[in-house]
C-alpha cells in the first residue's frame, strides 16, 4: 500500500476513535424518542417549491440512536430548516420492514404537525436502508421528495457476515431477501436519492457497496475522501453536501451542480483529506 494511502487510513482511523468516543458520551442523551414539535395553525397542505422550508426527518445506524445527528441538526437550521426530527428505532427491532413502517407512521405525524405534503429524509448506515425500503417498498416516494443515504449498504456489506447474529445485520449481507426486494423494478419512483459512500469506509466491504445503484431510481452518487464511516454524519464538509443535495429543487439537479436523468446515475466527489 502506497505511503500516502497508508497515512491517509490512520488519519480516518483516528478521527473514527475520537468520533467514537464522543458518540458513546453523548449517546444517553439520545435513547430518549424525540417529541414532536406542536402543530403549525390549522388548515389545508401547503405544497412547498423551495426547500428550506420543508421538514427533514433523520434516521440514524445500527444500535445508535438520534443524538448521532446533533452537528448535522445545527447544520441544518443554520440553512433555514427549523423542522427538523428524529426517529429512534428499537435495536430489538428484528425486521429492517418493521422500522420501515415505523418511520412511514413518524413522517404522516410530521406532516400532519407542519401541513406540508412532503419531507426529505437522510439515513446513516442501516437507516438509510430503512428509508429507502419506506420509499420504494411501501409507497413513500409519495411523501419523500429526496432521501440522503450515508454509507448504506445498498449492496449489502461483507462485514455483516462477520457479525449476523442480529436478523437486522443478516438483512445487511449481500443478497439478503430485503436486497433482493430493493433491486427489483420500481418503475415511477419519484423520490431524489444521493447516497454519499467514502473510499475508507471500514464498515462497507467493498466500500462502492454504499453507492445507489438501480435503473429506475434518480440517483446521485457522491464519492467522499478521506473519512470512515462514523465520521459520514458529523463531518462539516458532507454536512454542506447533504444540505446542497437537500435544497436541489430541479427534477436532475445533483448535489453537486450537475444533472442526472431517471434511470441514470450522477457521481460526484468530495474531498475531506
């Protein structure tokens, strides 16, 4: 391995440790279900063009929970998005399906709190598996207008097979039923996805397991360099990407300026090094 990969893999190592550390100090802050804000004045749906205004629901990982988010959400209504929640699912959770209807349930409340027809969603790891089974599976693309994975295992991790005790990490190996499902024909989908995937991912074996990859799906694929898996929701330079891909407003706008079409892929880079 090359001296310059070499230093880069112990630079994300570190920071993965150090973001490690935080997590489990700011985890019991998080095991709490989030409450909802109280609902906006009465009346019809309000249909929103612009994005700032739309309401954002975050899904965190595998055995975390909502305080992942805490530096994204200050990210988030620094850009004007002041409706932001979190969806805590239980690691008893025995089915990726389950947390899937969970998470339709909490976006129908938000909707029905803030009167807008639509939210956007952003997922780490196995969330945004979840949120993507929501949308394709169980008809959220009617309620989803873009869904932000990072590092998700669209394809499934080998790493899993190292660990799949847990049915929920079972439905993470490659070919699992749940993949088998996602990969199928969703002809129509109408949800935005940009998936955002980094080359030194340890937890994505490969690492392009994470990019977004199906012919009926706008997609945008955002490669990231120089960070591991945890460091995916907290690190300022993807914070800016996720808000740049919330805020496209255009049907083949991508998170970083250019165009994709339905049934086609965008990639686009991000360096943090």
């Amino acid at each position: 391995m090359e001296l310059t990969k070499v230093t880069a893999l112990l630079r994300a190592t570190t920071l993965e440790a150090a973001i490690l550390t935080g997590r489990l100090v700011l985890y019991p802050s998080g095991i709490v279900s989030e409450r909802l804000a109280p609902a906006d004045g009465g009346g019809t749906p309000v249909p929103l063009t612009g994005g700032a205004g739309r309401p954002v629901v975050l899904l965190h990982g595998f055995v975390d929970n909502r305080s992942v988010f805490l530096l994204l959400r200050r990210t988030l209504a620094r850009h004007g998005r002041d409706r932001v929640s979190s969806l805590n699912y239980s690691p008893l959770t025995c089915d990726l399906r389950t947390a899937a209807g969970a998470l339709g349930r909490r976006i129908e409340a938000v909707l029905e709190r803030t009167g807008r027809t639509e939210v956007d969603l952003v997922g780490h790891s196995l969330g945004g598996l979840i949120a993507r089974y929501y949308v394709q599976r169980l008809g959220g693309d009617e309620r989803v207008r873009t869904l932000v994975t990072l590092g998700t295992p669209h394809a499934g991790t080998a790493v899993a097979r190292l660990a799949d005790a847990h049915p929920l990490v079972r439905q993470m190996r490659p070919g699992s039923e749940v993949l088998r499902e996602l990969a199928a024909p969703a002809p129509g989908c109408r949800t935005r996805f940009v998936s955002f995937w980094s080359d030194l991912d340890q937890i994505m074996v490969p690492a392009e397991t994470a990019r977004l990859d199906h012919p009926d799906l706008l997609v945008h694929n955002v490669r990231v360099s120089g960070i591991g898996h945890l460091a995916l929701p907290v690190h300022p330079t993807v914070a800016a990407g996720i808000v740049a891909a919330l805020d496209a407003e255009g049907a083949g706008e991508t998170a970083a300026g250019g165009t994709a079409d339905e049934g086609t892929e965008g990639e686009g880079t991000a360096s943090v090094a």
